[in-house]
C-alpha cells in the first residue's frame, strides 16, 4: 500500500472541495443559533453529506440538532466531531463555524476510503458545546461506544497543541427576599438584591484564596423591578471552574458557603441549582497530538505548547469525551496572535481569510491523522495503551 498516495489523494479531496468547505463555513458564520438551537447549521452540514453520499441520521440520539453520519463496516473506528453553535450577542465568537467545516471536510476526505482501507468513520454532529453539554447526552446515548479515537480542532489566536481546560458545573442561584416601598417603608421588607451582592462579594474575595488556575465567574440575570420598590426575587447564573472534577467540587462548596452566606446577611433565602451536564477538563492522547503535529507541519502549520502569553483557557464537553476515549482538541490559528476567542474581533476573523485557512488546513491535519489510525498499527497501539482508565 502507498501510504503517500492515500495522503497525497486525501489532501487533493481537501483541495477539491475547499470552496463548499469555505461557503459551508460562511453560511453557518451568518446564521449563529444558540445551543440546541441550531436548525440551520444542522440542516446544512446534513445536506451536505447526503449530496456527498453519506448516509446521515437527522437529529440523532433524540437531540433536534445533532446528527450522526458513518461509514465503513469493520477495521477501527474513528470519529471527527464537528461543533456549529453561537454565543449570544456576539456570534461565532469562538469560531464554531470553522470546527463544522474543518470537520466537515476531514469526514468527506475519508468517507470514500473506508472500505477499501478497511477503516470506518463517524462524523458526528454535536450541539450546545457553549454550555448546553450536547456531547454529554450523545456519550450517554452511545454515540461514542464502540469508537476507538475522536478528535476536532478548535481555532484560537495562536497555533497550540492544546487548550487549557478546566472542568466546569455552571449554578443558578435565586434569592427571595419580602417586597417594601423603598422611601415610604424600607424596613418593611427584606432586600433580594443586597443579598445576591453580598454574595457576589463574598465570592470576589474568595477569589484572592483560590488556586491560580481556578476561576469563578457570574452574573446578574434578575436584579428587581423598579427602584423604589425593595427586590424581593432576583437571580444569578455562575460558572465555576478548576483543573479537574475532584478538585472542582471542593471549590463548588466553598462558592455555595459565599452566596449562602449573603443571603442569610440580608436576611433573605436563597435556592441553588446545578445545571447538568457539568463539564470534564479535557486530557489528551498525546500519542495522537504527536502525529497530528507532525501532519499539521506538514502542511506548513507548527503548534507549539501552550505558554506565556500563548494559553487559551476555557471549558468544553469534549472533555468528557476524553474521559471515555482517545481524543484530542488542538487549537488552529484562525485570528491574529493574541486575538482571544469570545470577542466580536474574533468574530470578525473567523469569516475572514485567515479563518479560512484555518478551515482548509484544520480539515487536512484531521484527515491525516485519522487516516494514520487506519494505517499505522504501532500509532493504533500506543494511542490504546493510553486510553482513560
């Protein structure tokens, strides 16, 4: 077998296809969906496939925005996982649509090399990564049962071999207090709104006693009515975050201790609410990231570990897919060093033309990689003797 050959056939499929690739990636670009609301990207990338000759299930795992296209009949299996949500306000900020197109145009490379390499492949659609855990739901369905590596890349402002991750369990607090008119009987009622400060104070000053790769963060969602009436009901939404789930839910305690603590200042109650699915920090397959940096160089890319400066910190549920099985998640460099992701400037990158680039050379370095795991017995070997426990 001539392994060049397959490279050289897989890179000239990329090629071939690079502007259904690239328009793939400006439609979803100007149609942003929240999580689980992604009907347009999902009907997209589903026609797409079907147009190509790859039998796709519409809405799997009883999600309406997830699909899940495979090929192949025996050998290993490999999965390319494509994300396609928005962030609220800003868009594709975090740069979704070029994972839905980078994966997009790796499976299509693949898919009509699976039977005659003895391979088989899952290209799966996976909604609400910004927050919604959509990944999590399809693990629990059995989307990645019986898958022997997965993999997407994630553009970022840098070239990396990784993202710092952190696991991640997001909050809800709501605090009910007793309604009062502000000038004429203030000391009538119990102020909501003085609670969830206190509280977000006392979270402030926890901050200086955390551990430096450990974050909290929150907002206001509910704050009162109007000025001169004492809130009775206001609500908030936290993110807390830590290297790791064991070490996450001794800070999640200590998070609850500083809200709790102001509501019972302002002689308020307060209710809290895990929201499920909580996120896992991400562990790669470092026999994997290895060849997927060779190929990355190969075509003229070169992701460096992350340092200094060149760190993207975050949250994802492929985290969790890499608590199940082989999986990695390198950073493609879709913006200009040192433009971070979630901002309206990256945004602005991720239609542009380095962000296509990123979508052309994120396509091709998955689709080597991929394509080795079929291939290269030894990489198949030390890619399992390293799989999560």
């Amino acid at each position: 077998m001539d392994t060049e050959a397959i490279r050289r056939r897989v890179l000239e499929d990329i090629d071939r296809r690079a502007d259904l690739l690239l328009d793939v990636s400006h439609q979803i670009h100007a149609h942003p969906e929240l999580c689980f609301e992604e009907r347009f990207a999902h009907d997209l990338l589903t026609d797409v496939l079907e147009r190509e000759g790859v039998p796709v299930t519409r809405s799997a795992y009883d999600l309406p925005t997830a699909f899940d296209a495979r090929v192949g009949t025996e050998g290993p299996q490999v999965a390319v996982v494509c994300e396609y949500d928005a962030l609220p306000g800003i868009g594709h900020a975090c740069g979704h649509n070029i994972i839905a197109a980078a994966g997009l145009g790796a499976g299509l490379a693949l898919a009509p090399l699976a039977a005659e390499l003895g391979g088989r492949l899952a290209i799966l659609g996976t909604p609400a990564e910004e927050g919604g855990g959509g990944k999590v739901f399809m693990i629990d369905r059995g989307a990645f049962t019986g898958v022997d590596a997965s993999m997407m890349v994630h553009p970022a402002g840098a070239e990396l071999r990784s993202m710092q991750t952190l696991a991640n369990h997001q909050v809800m607090t709501q605090y009910r207090g007793k309604a009062a008119h502000a000038a004429a009987a203030p000391w009538r009622g119990a102020n909501a709104l003085d609670a969830m400060v206190l509280g977000y104070n006392n979270v402030a000053a926890l901050r200086q006693h955390i551990r430096p790769d450990e974050r909290i963060h929150g907002i206001f969602t509910k704050a009162g009515e109007k000025p001169n009436i004492v809130p009775d009901n206001t609500e908030a939404h936290w993110y807390v975050r830590s290297p790791d789930t064991e070490h996450l839910s001794v800070l999640k305690d200590r998070v609850l201790s500083c809200l709790t603590a102001g509501a019972l200042a302002a002689g308020c109650e307060m209710q809290h609410t895990w929201l499920d699915p909580a996120y896992d920090n991400m562990i790669d397959n470092h026999a994997l990231l290895d060849r997927y940096v060779e190929h990355a160089r190969r075509i003229g890319r070169d992701p460096v570990e992350p340092s200094g400066d060149l760190v993207v910190a975050g949250s994802t549920d492929m985290g969790n897919v890499s608590h199940l099985i082989p999986a990695i998640h390198p950073m493609v460099q879709a913006a200009p060093t040192g433009v971070a992701i979630h901002t309206t400037e990256f945004a602005v990158h991720a239609r542009a033309a380095i962000g296509d680039r990123a979508v052309i050379d994120g396509a091709k370095s998955m689709a080597l990689t991929l394509l080795d795991l079929w291939l290269d017995d030894d990489l198949r070997r030390r890619v399992a003797a390293t799989r999560p426990a």
